[in-house]
C-alpha cells in the first residue's frame, strides 16, 4: 500500500513547473495508431495512465521508443493485433479513444468498455451514436468489450450532433472521421483545451481538422496520416491544482509553464477569493497572504468552471470566510470526497448536485482516502492547509495524472513524503 503522510500547515512558496496534459496525452497517444511512419510526441507527463496505455499501444504490436523522460517515438507500421486486452484497458477511462483510432485506421477494433474514476454514471452513448453515423457497425457482445467494424467499403464521413456537449465523444469521432470518405460536420462539440491540442497533432500529421475549440468542426478526411513531431500542451488542471493548493494554504508560487488563458476560469475564481493572480507570458503567480473569501461555482463545460478542478477549489473554500456554494454540472457523483473533508473538520452540506460549505477556521489532519484523481488531489490540499498530520490511502488513484506531486509540493516547502509497504509485509 502506499501513502501520503503530510505535516500541514505551512505556507507555499517557490516556483513550480507544470507537466504536459494529462487529458490531450490519452487521447495524442492513442491517435498514433492512425500515422503511417514515426510520430514523436514530447512534453508526456509521467503518469500512470500514460504508461498504460503506452503499454496497450506496445501490446497491439507498436514500436514505442523512449527518447527522454518527456518524449517518445511512437510507430504503428506494424500493429499486429485489433483487440485491446482486458486487464490493461479495463483499468483506464481513455481506452474509448482506442476505439476511434483503430476503427479510423484499420476499419475494425475490439476494446473493453472503459474503466476510470467512479464518477457515477458514464455512459458512452454520444461515442456510439457518432461511429453508427460514419456507417460503423457497433455491438456490445458478451464479456464487457465494444466491437466496432467499418462497412466494406470503408467510413464516410457525416453530420452528427451530439446531444450533450461531450468530451471524449468528440475527440473519438475525430479519431474516426480523420481518415474517413469525405466530409464529417460535427455539432455541439466539447471546446477544451485538449481537443484542440488532439486537432492540431491530428494536423500536424496531415490531417484536415477545423474549427477544434468552437461548437463545430468540420473534417475532410483525407488519405493518410504522415509521421511528424508535436508536443503536447501543459496541464490546465494540474496548473489548478496548485494554484487551489496556494489558496487554501498560503504563500506565494509562481506556477511556470502553463498557458494563462486556459487558467482563465480559475484565476476569475481564485480572484473572487481574495488570492492575487498575476498573468505573465507563460507562468501565473499566485499569492495568499490574507483571509480567503468566498465564492459560489459551477461547473461547466469549457470556457465555463472545470468539474476537474472542483474538489480542489472546493477544499480551499473549507477555509475562506463566509458561506460558498457550489453546485456540480457534469459529473452525477463528484462530491464523496466532502465525508473525508468533514472528518478533517470542515462544514459541508451537500444535496444531490448542490454543496454549501460554511467556512470553518481551521481543518485537522486525519487518514483520509483518495476517492478518485481529483478527490485525492483534493486531499492533499487539505492536508497542507490542516493542523497536525494527514495520511493519505489509495494514492494510486492520485498517480494516475500527477506528475511527481510529492516532490513537486516538497519543492513548495511542504513537508510530506511517500511511503510504501509492501504487501507481504501488510499480510502479516
Ligand atoms: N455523456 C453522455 N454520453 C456520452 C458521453 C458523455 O451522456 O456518450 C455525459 C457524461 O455523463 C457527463 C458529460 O456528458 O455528464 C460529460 O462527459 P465527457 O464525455 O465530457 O467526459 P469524459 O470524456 O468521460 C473527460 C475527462 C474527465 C473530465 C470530463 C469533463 C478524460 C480521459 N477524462 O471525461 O477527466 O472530467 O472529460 O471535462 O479526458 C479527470 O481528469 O479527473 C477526469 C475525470
């Protein structure tokens, strides 16, 4: 078992460096499989999700080399295999972007229905409903896979609106239509900034995407993809997650590489709250020295709040002065992380998508569990900002999308550290 046992109730202060984005990464790698030659793609965090499916593209038969920590070159000339296994896909929500890809390049794919954070529930439906349009036959055969499988003739392309704006869906029926016949029109279309990423990698490799980042966009599909090299965008949740984390504890962190206009909702945010933000070209800085105040949220597709970062701003807001209220727009089941915060101390009434916290003036260090990536991200939080010691469990649910998020923090002058016990010694 491994954990997090952090001391907390210090300032944050120094200056941070943000790693590439989770969320364009599990898409850009997957999107490989459609390029005839070498795709190198640079700035790849080092997580758990990436390796994993790192690990599902080398099981299909690509050739995945590692050229340093943040780059790889990826071949997929000699893709043996269609069908995804199991156990490696079951444990990863971005295994659907398999199934673009594969049914995009080789008209056929078999892929275990995908796993992830409990969220409550994640239906695929938009996926489905997109691949069906471009002429895929899909069937859910018995043994939790998806079976997707292109005409004889090939895809082509289509008009698809999406009855809810959807992230994975739209970056998946881009996977598809890149090299489908003719032209594909996409409507109500998620705008984050991992969708723009994909398109413009998609681009790069001499795909013909438009109008990535707005309601609609228009594909051309064209013969092939072409290798190439691009590097993926740095991660606008993790550049949050900070910047929540100086909130609720205090100091000053100048948070580097990031793109300042992705942060926009949450330095709005954070302003509302009394912290200072300051813009620069590439970095934000981030200060609290006074009370916090507080603020109501919503969620929201993009440009609107990020559901990603709302346990995090949540957890600050256990500590600001006043009454805050914040109410969930995407996720069905996002707040089970609010009992650990209340056993730290803090004032939360949640009723289905609504959560009212009452400022409290201090939380308690306790064991708490990471839910899920972003609730244990969250706990983090709150166990810097407490008094005492915090010991953090299912940390591997942090892993998947946090770079270093220990040594990244003790770089802040935090004072945590990992542990790990192994398992024969946990039995006894
Ligand atoms: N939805 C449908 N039908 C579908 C697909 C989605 O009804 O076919 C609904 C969902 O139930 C949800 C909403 O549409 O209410 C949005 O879902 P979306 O498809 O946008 O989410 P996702 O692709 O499954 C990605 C991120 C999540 C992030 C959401 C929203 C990845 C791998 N995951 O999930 O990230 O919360 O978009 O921004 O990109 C995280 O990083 O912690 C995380 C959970």
């Amino acid at each position: 078992m491994t954990k997090y046992h952090i001391q907390g109730g210090k300032p944050l202060s120094g200056t941070i460096t943000i790693s590439g984005a989770k969320n364009a990464a599990v898409a850009i790698i997957p999107a490989a499989l459609l390029v005839d030659g070498v795709c190198r793609i640079e700035n790849i965090p080092q997580i758990s999700d990436v390796t994993l499916i790192l690990q599902i593209l080398q099981e299909l038969g690509a050739d995945v080399r590692t050229i340093n920590r943040t780059t790889v070159d990826i071949d997929c000339s000699h893709i043996r295999n269609r069908q995804v296994p199991y156990e490696l896909a079951r444990r990863i929500r971005a295994s659907y972007y398999l199934v673009g890809a594969l049914l995009g390049r080789f008209g056929w794919a078999e892929v275990p229905l995908p796993g992830g954070c409990d969220l409550g529930g994640r239906p695929i439906d938009q996926h489905i409903k997109g691949f069906e349009a471009l002429g895929a036959k899909v069937t859910l055969p018995k043994g939790g896979y998806i079976r997707v499988e292109a005409p004889e003739d090939g895809l082509h392309g289509a008009h698809i609106y999406f009855d809810v704006v959807t992230v994975g869906a739209t970056m998946n029926i881009m996977l598809a239509a890149v090299l489908a016949k003719g032209q594909t029109i996409m409507e109500n279309c998620a705008k984050e900034p991992h969708i723009v990423d994909l398109a413009n990698f998609l681009n790069a490799m001499g795909a013909d995407v438009k109008g990535a980042g707005t309601d609609v966009i228009k594909i051309r599909g064209v013969e092939s993809l072409h290798g190439g090299s691009y590097s993926i965008i740095p991660d606008q949740i993790e550049a949050g997650t900070f910047m929540a984390a100086v909130a609720a504890c205090g100091g000053s962190v100048l948070v580097k590489n990031v793109i300042p206009r992705h942060l926009e909702c949450i330095t709005a945010k954070l302003r509302e709250m009394s912290v200072e933000v300051t813009e620069f070209d590439d970095a934000v800085l981030v200060r609290r020295e006074g009370k916090l105040t507080k603020t109501n949220i919503k969620t929201l597709p993009y440009p609107g709040f990020p559901t990603d970062m709302q346990p995090q701003m949540t957890t600050a807001l256990c500590l600001a002065e006043g009454t805050s209220i914040i109410t969930e727009g995407i996720w069905g089941s996002r707040y089970r992380y609010t009992e650990e915060l209340t056993r730290m101390g803090a004032n939360i009434h949640v009723d289905g998508a609504i959560a009212v916290v009452e400022g409290v003036r201090e939380l308690n260090g306790a064991p708490v569990r990471a839910h899920d990536l972003r609730a244990g991200a969250a706990m983090v939080i709150a166990g810097l900002a407490a008094k005492g010691v915090t010991e953090v469990e299912q940390v591997q649910n942090i892993e998947r999308g946090y770079e270093t998020l220990v040594e990244k923090f003790v770089a802040l002058g935090a004072d945590m550290y990992r542990s790990e016990i192994p398992e024969s010694a946990e039995n006894k």
